[in-house]
C-alpha cells in the first residue's frame, strides 16, 4: 500500500508518522506529501528524507472542484491507495472524498464531536472543560464528523495555560496518529455505519478476528 500525508504548516505529525514508516510501525510507502501552501514546513521535512512532494495552490484554479480534479489526476499517477490528513487546512470537495471513501483519515485536537473546526485546542481552552483530548476519525464530506477510529482523553489541570495544552495535545498526537494509521494499513478497522471496530491482529488481515477494546492502543498520560 502507497499513501499520502496532506499538510498544510509545520509538519509535527507528519514528522511522526515518517519515523514511524522507518521504523516498520507502518508497514506501508509514505509516496506523497502533498500541501496546498507552498511555506508549509512539512514540505521542507519530506523533502529532507526524500519524500516526493506537491505543492497545488487554490488561487491557482477557478474552483475547488477543479482543483480536486487535477489532485485526483497526481494521486492515481502516484498510486496513492490512502490518505492521511495532518493539519491540512483546506475543505475537500464530496467528489474527492467519493474518490477516496472510507481511505482518509484526519487527527483532530479535541474529543469530538466537541469543538469542531480548525481552533480545536483553543476552542477546548477557554470553554474550561476539565477533560481534553485526541479523536483520530474516517473522513466523510461533513467537517470533523466521519467515524472514530480512536479517542484519547486526559484531565485538564487548573494550571493548565493554552501553550502547556497545546504541547500536552501535540505529544499525545504524535504516538496516536501512527497507531491508528498501521491499525488501517493491517486491515485491523472494521467500519460500519458510524461504528468502527477493532479487529484483534491476525495473520491475514482479510481474517476478522475478535474486536479489541481501544484501551490496548492508549498512550500513558503526558507529565
Ligand atoms: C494538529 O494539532 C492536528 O490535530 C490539527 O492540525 C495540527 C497540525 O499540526 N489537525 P502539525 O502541522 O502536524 O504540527
């Protein structure tokens, strides 16, 4: 299997998932890291390991749709059979995401379906809710809404400030995000309707085995 990453800033989680593939936690070709802002440091990160990357710019194209198509066009040209969203700040059309059905996946910075859109962690910040943390999801054509694959939580301190939150999500993402993108390159997901179960490991990932809870896949609390 050959997938993408779609990043649109600084490239943190992208920067996991690529260790991840070099040490065989992801046992699948990081193909294309693909970005829509040409200053996007994650570009500067896949090209440092050598990773092929596309740069497309919106105000380049008459219509979200007709940049989507010409995407679509670079993506069957690189052979990419799934897709990883890490901090892409653009809306996919429903024609794409039809495209790629059930093979993207996005990390959101909070327990959704709390605070959804692009201020996650601020949003979870000043609503001082006592409990944060991490959605890992399947994306569908509404925003921050298709099924969850994995959820972490973790208490919000009354010391907290919005930076120590902040590093606290990002640490968390980091380990998450590679777990459950080597749970979809197994076969390990079983989705129906919004339910999606974890199959135990198997030696052939078309067997479904026995679910298995999520708590195997939680990482301890950060200090
Ligand atoms: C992450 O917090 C992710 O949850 C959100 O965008 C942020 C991207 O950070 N979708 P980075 O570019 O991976 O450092």
């Amino acid at each position: 299997m050959r997938f993408a990453v779609f990043a649109s800033g600084q490239g943190s989680n992208l920067q996991a998932i690529i260790e991840a593939v070099q040490k065989g936690v992801i046992k699948s070709e990081l193909a294309l890291v693909f970005s829509d802002n040409h200053k996007a440091f994650a570009l500067k990160r896949a090209q440092a390991v050598g990773i092929k990357t596309l740069c497309l710019e919106r105000k380049d194209y008459v219509s979200p749709q007709s940049y989507d198509r010409d995407l679509l066009i670079y993506l069957k040209e690189a052979q990419i059979d799934f897709i990883v969203l890490a901090g892409f700040m653009r809306l996919l059309t429903p024609f794409f995401i039809k495209e790629y059905y059930q093979r993207i996946l996005n990390i959101h910075p909070a327990l959704l379906p709390a605070f959804k859109g692009m201020q996650g962690i601020k949003d979870t910040f000043t609503y001082g809710v006592k409990v944060a943390g991490v959605t890992v999801h399947f994306v569908d054509d509404k925003i921050d809404h298709g099924p969850i694959i994995l959820q972490q939580a973790f208490k919000v301190s009354h010391k907290e400030t919005l930076e120590s939150l902040e590093a606290r999500i990002h640490k968390i993402e980091h380990k998450f995000y590679p777990k459950a993108i080597a749970l979809f390159v197994e076969g390990r997901l079983k989705i129906r309707g919004r339910k999606v179960t974890i199959l135990e490991r198997s030696a052939s990932p078309s067997v479904a085995k026995d679910a298995v809870d999520q708590k195997e896949f939680d990482s301890p609390e950060p200090s």
